[in-house]
C-alpha cells in the first residue's frame, strides 16, 4: 500500500500548486514552554486581500522560544518557495528576530547563526521583503496554532501522556462503574 496516500497534509487549504502572488503576508510564531521546553511553530499566509493561502503549526521538539522563532520563519519560507511571489511582507511577534533579519542587530547566540543564515539567503530570492515586529494581539493566528500542536504535540512536562479508556458500549456502564458489585457465583 502507497504510504503517500494515507498521510494527511499539514497544510490548509489543501496544496493547489504553483501560484504566482504579487504580494503575500507571512505571519510566525514559535512558542516553547520552558526555555529551552517543548516547543512548536506556528505559520499563516494570506494574499493582500486576506485570503488564506496556507496555515499550519507543528511540535519541533525540545528547544529555546527564540530557536521556535526563527524555526517557523524559515518553514515558512521553505513553503513559499514554491510560489512566485514579488513581495513579501513577514510579521512576528518577536522583536529580536526582526531587528536581527533586518540587521538592526546582531546574532549573538550560537544556535541562531545557521538559521539566520538560512533566512537571508531565501530571502533573496525576493525582489522585495520586509519583516515587521507586531504585538501578539496582531499575531492571534500564529501564536494560536503554535500554541495548539504544542498542547498536541507534547506531553506534561514529567507525565506521561494517556489517552482516557473509551466509554462502555451503551446499556452496560452500570457494569464497568467503579461501584459494580462483583458478581455472586
């Protein structure tokens, strides 16, 4: 049996193909609990009319909230790389990141190098690009869908997950109550 067939797409909409876009706007946002903790990304396309284009969020494991960051940046410019797009216009509630995309400042942390280093070369592929630090409020979407594949993705920290038993087929949950008397023989 074909594997491809049975996995199910992270994205939404569905895929449609290469498109070409006078504009998109990219929202990211990375969230970890702990830092570093669990963490997952979380990312939201839209066309200047505010059509969605993609969305999708996914636990990427333990890691710093500034390493979600730039992790759900550079997912969202691996999924742009299909499309033809003139401009990009990327918001993010992290003003560290965008003040070091735009080179307002510098990448101090070891683990962000390569990652940042990632970022600026797909950006060029843009004939114009533009990050934007905005208030989380701005940012709902992205920080919603990073926040629920973190809630999904990750268990409790120092518990282990459990999924609840299933119920009693119907007519017998008087059987498997916890007040059931034992059966007389």
């Amino acid at each position: 049996m074909d594997k491809r067939k049975n996995r199910k797409s992270v994205l939404e909409p569905a895929f449609q193909g290469a498109k070409r876009f006078e504009e998109l706007y990219v929202y990211v946002d990375g969230a970890a609990r702990g830092n570093p903790g669990p963490a997952a990304i979380g990312v939201v396309v839209l066309t200047r009319e505010g059509k969605r284009v993609a969305a999708f969020g996914e636990a990427i494991g333990q890691t710093t909230n500034n390493y979600a960051e730039y992790t759900a940046l550079v997912h969202a410019l691996r999924l742009l790389s299909v499309f033809e797009v003139d401009r990009l216009r990327l918001y993010t509630d992290s003003e560290l990141m965008a003040k070091q995309v735009k080179g307002e400042y510098r990448v101090k942390e070891k683990t962000l190098h390569s990652l940042n280093a990632q970022v600026m070369s797909m950006l060029r592929r843009y004939r114009d690009w533009e990050i934007a630090h905005v208030p989380r409020e701005e940012n709902a979407e992205a920080d919603g869908l990073a926040n629920r594949a973190l809630s999904e993705g990750a268990p409790a920290q120092g518990k282990t997950a459990r999924k609840p038993p299933p119920p009693p087929p119907e007519g017998q949950s008087e059987l498997f109550s916890p007040d059931a008397a034992e059966p007389e023989e």
